[in-house]
C-alpha cells in the first residue's frame, strides 16, 4: 500500500511539474541549433531564422487579433496583411530551415507570448488600434535592421538572399503601419 502511495504520489508530482513547465520554445530551437552547427557563422545565421520565425508568428496571432478587434477597418485591413504575408514568410522560411538543417520554434516564444497578452489585454476599439499599430511600427522597424543586417552579412547563401529579397514588403509592412498609426492618432 506504501509503494502505491509513493507511485501515485510520483506521478501526481512529474504530472504538476510538466503542467507548470514553461519551456521557451526559441530558447530551444536556439539551443539545438548552437548544439548542430560548429561554425560560429553558421550559428548567427540559424539564430537570425529562430528569431524572424518566432517574430512573425507573432505577427500572425497580432494580425488575427487585430482583424476581431479593431475597430479603424484601415487596422483590421493592416492586421489581415499581417497574416497573410507572415504566413506566407513562414512557409519560406520552414523551407529554408529544413533545407540547412535550421530547428525553428513551434511556438511563440516567452517574450513574445508576453507582447501578445499585452496586445490583448487592450481588448477592442481604439485603444486596442493604439497598441497595434504601435507594435507594428516598433517590431517592424527592428525586423527590417535584422533583416539588412542578414542581406549583408549573412553566410548562409539561401537566408542571405531571402532576407534580401523580403526586406522591400517589410519596408511596405512599417510605412502602412506607421500610416494606420497616424490614422489611429488622429481618430482620438
């Protein structure tokens, strides 16, 4: 009977333990890429996908987001573009990976499921457009220097001339986020 209460016991334990888990899925996609790739070169490369990869499924909750819960339709219009072309991003993206052995996370990573939890705490309306469009603006600005900087710099020939070649619609992403947020400004 002891040794039943102890089995129990131990499986009521690994069983909270798992719930609780709170595995950063980047984190683990950056940590098996470090472990594959002996070329310091090769490991900025696969650290550049992992973070795009983890930054546009973000933008793809956000845009789903914002097409239930803005109110401006120039938002809903914004966040719809949002899934589409981040959608389509990742499925190059996965290609590229899979092609050079790149672990990509399946999830969104810690920080990011925070910025969505906070997206959606501003729930709906204008204040929800403000804290869209405002995230749009701020990730948007940051993806394209990530992105020029990978166009430039990259080693990987195939992420090097994706990200070359995407950087002009993320550049259209930040000017019709930065009009919707100038929109959104003057609706107060």
């Amino acid at each position: 009977m002891k040794k039943q209460f102890l089995y129990l016991l131990a499986l009521i334990v690994i069983g909270a333990m798992s719930c609780n888990s709170n595995t950063d899925s980047k984190q683990v996609a950056t940590d098996q890429d470090k472990a594959k790739f002996d070329s310091t070169d090769m490991k900025a490369d696969a650290l550049f996908a992992v973070n795009v990869a983890d930054g546009g499924m973000l933008e793809i909750k956000a845009g789903q987001l914002a097409q239930a819960n803005a109110e401006l339709p120039v938002v809903k219009e914004l966040g719809k573009m949002m899934v589409d072309d981040h959608s389509k991003l990742a499925d190059e993206l996965k290609a590229i990976a899979m092609a050079n052995n790149i672990t990509l996370p399946d999830s969104l990573s810690n920080a990011s499921s925070d910025k969505y939890k906070d997206l959606m705490k501003a729930k709906h309306g204008k204040d929800f457009d403000k804290a869209f469009t405002d995230r749009m603006v701020d990730d948007h600005t940051k993806t394209i220097k990530a992105f020029q900087d990978e166009a430039a710099n990259g080693n990987n020939a195939a992420l090097k001339a994706w990200a070359t070649k995407t950087i002009p619609g993320l550049q259209n992403h930040l000017a019709m986020s930065d009009s919707a947020a100038n929109l959104v400004k003057g609706e107060k």
